[in-house]
C-alpha cells in the first residue's frame, strides 16, 4: 500500500447523478425547444471575402451592413487585419454581392472584392446528416473499442460518459444562442477523443486495481483508481485549457465558437470521466471476477 490520499468520490455520486441528470435535462429541453442557431455551413447562406489597403474597422462594417437591410451580418478579420470575411445566412440570390459591395464603397477606402462563395441549403443539410452520422459512428466504435479492451460494462459506463459530454455540450450552444457550424462540430468531435482518453487511463487503472486489491468492494476500488488518477487528470485539464483560453482570447473571431466548444467540453469530460463513467460500472454492478482471467486448473479466488 501507499501513502497516497483516496478521496471518496462514490459517496457523491448520488449528488453527481442528480447534477448530470439537471444538465441532460435543461440540454434536452432547450435543443428539443430552441434548437441551435446554425450557421452559414448547416443552413446555407452567401460568404464574400474583400480586402481593404488599411486596417478595418469590422464593427463599422457590420453596423452599414445591418443599416443596409442585410439580417445578421458575421464580419470577422481573416490573416490580417486588412482582410475581412462577410457571412450573410439565407438563400443565396442574384447581386447579392455586388450589394454588399456597393454598401462598403461607401466608405473612404478602397475595397477589393476577392472571392465570393454560395452554400444551398441542400448543401448544408447534406453536412447536418454526415456530421451527425459521423457523430454516431465514433460513439459505436468507441464502445466497440472499450468492449474489446476492457469489458462491456466499461464500454457502456464510456459511451454513456461520452454521449452526455456532447449532449451537453450541444445544450450549451442552444441555450446561449452561439452559432454552430463546421467548427464548433470538429470541437465536438475532439471532445468525444478527449473524453475517451481520460476515461481509458481510469477504466485501465480500475482494472488493474480489480487484479491486485483482493479485500475490497467496486467502491473502494474505484475510489483508490480514481484518486490515483486525479492528479494527472486535473493537470492534462488545466494545461488543455490554458492554451483554448489563448486560443480564446487571440485566436480571433474565425475559432473563437471552436474554442468555447472545447472549454465546455473539456471541462465537463473531466468532470464525467471521474462520475459519469465510475458511476455506471458500480450501477451495472462491475465487480472482481468481470475483469480476472480464469486459469485452467485453479479456482478464481485462489489466484495471487
């Protein structure tokens, strides 16, 4: 035995399901009700690229914009300041551009019209069906992968763990009101990997403690596991969040939706790596002889 200090996370869980059960059901209720604001990739719409010879001023661009009649302009710089990226979301009509071009010639600066691209609807809808489809794909071979390495119970605890991190994490989105788009699904995407990396070290660390702590219950063992873990938990967190908080703050306008994704994801796959997952092995009655290989000749509660 070590001196290592276990902490007694299954004596909250009851506390952790009714929190985890608070967030599914304000997610649900909002995405079955609100349902997502999509952006121009999902639900097609008109994205022109113009460049200017001095710094922009994209508020400015966006306030002509809205004062022309244009609905929801997204202006964002994109490389450089002088270069700027406009997003208008609807059906994409005739002249549209050269609309929008008239309204920013009105400015004392000289704008270069550099590339103008149509998303239809048909199109957006086609990558709202593949993305959810590859969404269910990874959670299959996902618990494909845990049934074959550890156990089914494990597999269900992790599929169960990864399913409410993007429930939620889509939840978030939908009560916030922030724009989804190709982005923000490749965070989600990451989030289901990250989710699984954190639950894989514990799952393999329950295992291993199952084999070698003969006198003590699922509890107990899962306690000492997830103790053993914490810490390497907690600091593979905060070292991800330091940098999506970089990301944040400079990475600009184009990424910043993609890096609230993976801070909300980060942080409640944290949190569901250490409850959710330990927490459906105990309520599927993981135990000691789920995980020991039976040796041909000796009876199991023999072994060493």
């Amino acid at each position: 035995m070590t001196d290592l200090k276990v902490y007694n996370f299954m004596g909250l869980r009851k506390l952790a399901l009714g929190f985890s059960t608070l967030l599914l059901a304000a997610s649900i209720f909002s995405l079955a009700t609100k349902g997502m604001v999509l952006g121009l990739d999902f639900s097609g719409g008109t994205q022109i690229e113009v460049g200017y010879q001095q710094p922009a001023d994209v508020s400015d661009i966006r306030q002509r914009l809205e004062e022309a009649g244009f609905e929801g302009p997204v202006v964002v710089h994109y490389g450089s300041e002088t270069d700027v990226l406009i997003r208008l979301q609807g059906k994409p009509e005739q002249g549209l551009s050269e609309q929008v071009y008239a309204v920013l010639q009105s400015a004392s600066q000289t704008v270069e019209l550099r590339r103008v691209d149509f998303v239809g609807p048909q199109i957006g809808e086609e990558l709202r069906e593949d993305g959810g489809l590859g969404m269910l794909t990874a959670l299959a071979v996902v618990m494909l992968y845990v049934a074959v390495r550890f156990q089914l119970k494990f597999a269900i605890g992790a599929v169960l763990a990864l399913a409410h991190d993007v429930i939620i994490t889509l939840g978030f989105f939908s009560i916030t009101g922030l724009e989804f788009d190709l982005t923000v699904l490749a965070a989600i995407l990451a989030v289901v990997g990250y989710s699984l990396n954190d639950t894989i070290v514990v799952s393999d660390r329950i295992r291993e403690n199952f084999r070698k702590i003969r006198k003590a219950t699922p509890i107990e063992v899962i306690n000492e596991s997830l103790s053993q873990t914490l810490w390497r938990t907690i600091n593979t967190s905060l070292t991800t969040m330091l940098v999506l908080v970089a990301l944040f703050f400079i990475g600009g306008e184009l990424i910043h939706n993609f890096a609230v994704a993976l801070m909300v994801g980060v942080g409640i796959g944290t949190y569901s790596s250490i409850y959710v997952a330990a927490t459906v092995m105990l309520a599927l009655k993981v135990d000691r002889e789920d995980l020991l290989e039976p040796v041909e000749g000796e009876l199991v509660d023999d072994l060493p």
